[in-house]
C-alpha cells in the first residue's frame, strides 16, 4: 500500500504545483507584457483612481448621460459577482413585463422621440454586463443627452461618431458603442 500512496501523493503535490502556481503566473506574466491594460482590467482611471473598467457596464440613469444595455445582475446593476442573464424565455411573462417597463421608462424620458426603440435598450444581454450598445441605441439617446446638456445635437452625434468602434479586426461583431467612454467624453466638455 505504501508503495501505491508515496507515488500518488507526490504526482498530487507535483501537479498541484504545477496548474495551480506555476502555470497561472506564468499566463499572467505572458499576459503583463504582451497585453497590460487587459491584464489589469482594462480600467479608466482619473486622477489616478479606477473609475470603471471598458469591460463592465455602469448604471448611468441621468438624463445628460447616455444609458447602458439594462442589466439583469442583481442586487444592483452589473454586479460582477452575479454575472449572468435573467434566463427568462420569451413567453415568459416577467420577461414581457420587465421589457414594456423599459420602453415605458425610454418613452417617458423622451416623449417627443418617435424613433423605433433599438433591441439593446429593452432587454439585457447574456452577461447582464454588456458596457457596449449599437450605434442606433447611442443615436436614439442623442436628442435627449442634447437637450438636456443644452448641446446642438450634432455635436452629440460627433462624439457618438468618434466612439463608435469597428468590427474586431474588420470581421467579428457589430459596431458598438462604449457606454463609459461617450458619457465621460461629455463630462470631459463640461456641459
């Protein structure tokens, strides 16, 4: 028996070492030099201080800021901790509810927009984390962030223009819009 353990045991040391130290500081030293800003969170920092990171959204619900993809973490919005999606299928009736009282709030804080109500403003994405929305998200939003930061409406589409990212690489994914980054670009404007 003793000759069946002693291996045993040292292969569970040796492995242990191995997959649980060596291999992940490894990967994170690849990934400090090869990669910094993602290795550390991809935070946005002012005056030093982390103030939120291009990877997890924020709850922004000031008329003067654009507004993220709902979030479906609880108990507050885009809690890390509790990433995930609210895995109500469609006929769910919670589901419905939740999503005619997203419109319903879009609608109140806008009623002369007769824009169509882009997808991403009403339902959460699968994360509940989701910092990015579409292009037409960010454009239906931009009379009321003009309005109420006393803007021309085209400077606000500028900066929505200036924000927008590209398809990864050119191929992958929609063009998207950083929630974070527009909405601190305003402030930056100080209106």
């Amino acid at each position: 028996m003793k000759t069946l353990l002693r291996p045993a045991f040292t292969l569970f040391v040796l492995l242990s070492a191995i997959t649980g130290i060596a291999y992940p500081l490894a990967v994170t030293g690849i990934a400090k030099v090869l990669l910094p800003d993602q290795a550390a969170g991809s935070l946005i920092l002012r005056d030093g201080k982390p103030i939120g990171s291009t990877l997890i959204g924020q709850h922004f619900s000031d008329p003067k800021h654009f507004w993220g993809r709902p979030s479906a973490t609880s108990p507050q919005p885009y809690n890390g901790t509790a990433s995930g999606g609210s895995n109500q299928g469609p006929l769910n009736p919670a589901l419905t509810d939740a999503v005619k009282g997203r419109i319903a709030a879009l609608k109140a804080s806008d009623p002369g927009n007769k824009l169509p109500i882009p997808a991403d403003l009403a339902t959460a994405s699968g994360s509940g984390l989701d910092p990015h929305i579409s292009p037409e998200a960010a454009a239906y939003q931009v009379e009321r962030v003009a309005r109420a930061r006393k803007l021309a409406p085209d400077a606000v589409r500028s900066l929505v223009a200036a924000h927008t990212e590209g398809r990864q690489w050119g191929l992958f994914g929609e063009p998207r819009v950083n929630v974070l980054k527009l909405n601190l670009a305003l402030d930056a404007q100080g209106s």
